[in-house]
C-alpha cells in the first residue's frame, strides 16, 4: 500500500494491554481503516511479560496472533499496513502532523526520526543503518542551529543549549537539582523572573554530572549535600 501524502490515513489501534478484547480488530476493519497498530506496552502487560518470561515462557503477548487469525485475508486483500516498511512509515509521519485533532508536542524529535527513517529506507530499508542515520540528523541540527520559537513553556531537558530574550522560571523551588537550576537560570539573553514560594531554594547535586561546589550560590540559596 502507498500511503497518500495529499489526504488523510485512517490509522487504528486494536490492542494496548495484555487481554485486551479481540472485538477491536474486526471493528476497525468494519470502519475502513487504512493502517492498523498494535502494542503491549502498557506498564502492567510489561510486568506479566516479563514474569512469563522468567519462568520460561513467551517473551510476548500470543493473543496478538489471536487477534490477527482470521483477518489476515481481509488485511492483504485490502492492502492495509500492519508492519510497514520504513518508506510507508516515513510518508504516514508526513500526513499524521497536518491531521485534524493532531499537534506535536516535540517537533525536533519527530523531524529527527523521520529524517533518519528516510536515510534508512534509502539505503533498502536496513533498519540496522536507523542509529547511525539518526546521528547524521543530529550532528546537521547542530551544525545548522535550532529553530527559533517566540514564545515556548517547557522543561529544561528540553531546552538545553537554547536561549531566549526573556525567560521566566515558575515554582523555581522544583529547580533543586544543580544542573537543573543551572540549565534553567543561563537560557536569558535580556531580562529573567524566578517565580517560587519562600525566599532560599536548597540545593541538591543531580543524580548525574558534576557535584554541586562547594560554595555559597547566592545570599538567598543554601546548599546541602544528599
């Protein structure tokens, strides 16, 4: 099947989570659907997989062959994708942003995929190459810069290595962790508000990276140790 890229895609999810009802799939199918998708991953079904596996069973759902028994004449005589090659896939993840309904929360990792996906499916749809394609789009990022946003809420994870004329900081007593804080109090070029409740944050080194110095951080911040 070629996915359209100038229309909608009708894509349906028929599982989600150990025993769910097979009367999914055949509704889907009934609705014209155009893509099915299927996943266990659920936090639940993660631990009775897991524990099935550890006494020596299948490392997955069987019920998803289950589901699929008894549909698999209509899904290939109907052309749906229900594993698509890395090309459908990229061409599906052009139509899911324009969707009605759709917004994407994190454009730069979406684009990133898709580009490494379509580095991928140019080269025969190796998806071994799929690591070293996405590593090719993050070091052109770089090398070309982000894209600007006037105005962005969001946590400092994802703004690392970002700067903003102005910047406010809201509930800075959540910013304990040093590099957090530290993240969150250099992306200002212009002008910066610290909104939080009580005068002082104590600080805390981060779980990971540098260890929090030994010095005062300002005469209304403690420090301590864990």
């Amino acid at each position: 099947m070629t996915i359209p890229t100038d229309q909608s895609v009708r894509v349906g999810q028929f599982s989600a989570y150990y025993g769910d009802r097979h009367g999914t799939l055949p509704e889907l199918l009934a609705s014209g659907v155009e893509v099915l998708t299927g996943d266990y991953l659920a936090e639940l079904t993660m631990l009775v997989m897991h524990k099935k596996r550890a006494r020596g069973g299948a490392a997955y759902a069987e019920a998803f062959i289950d589901q699929l028994t008894g549909h698999l004449a209509e899904i290939k005589e109907r052309g749906i994708v229900v594993n698509p090659t890395l090309g459908e896939l990229a061409a599906a993840m052009d139509v899911i942003p324009g969707s009605p309904g759709i917004r994407l929360h994190s454009h730069e990792a979406w684009y990133d995929a898709k580009t490494a996906i379509r580095g991928a499916a140019a080269q025969g749809g190796d998806k071994s190459l799929l690591h070293a394609e996405l590593a090719k789009a993050r070091n052109a990022l770089r090398h070309s810069g982000r894209r600007e946003r006037r105005r962005i809420i969001s946590r400092t994870l994802l703004v690392k290595g970002l700067e903003y004329d102005h910047v406010i900081i809201a509930d800075a007593g959540n910013h304990t962790e040093v590099n957090d804080l530290y993240v969150a109090l250099t992306r200002a070029r212009k002008s910066i508000h610290i909104l939080a409740i009580g005068g002082s944050i104590t600080l805390v080194e981060s779980p990971r990276g540098p260890k929090a110095p030994n010095i005062s951080q300002g005469p209304r911040m403690k420090q301590k140790s864990d």
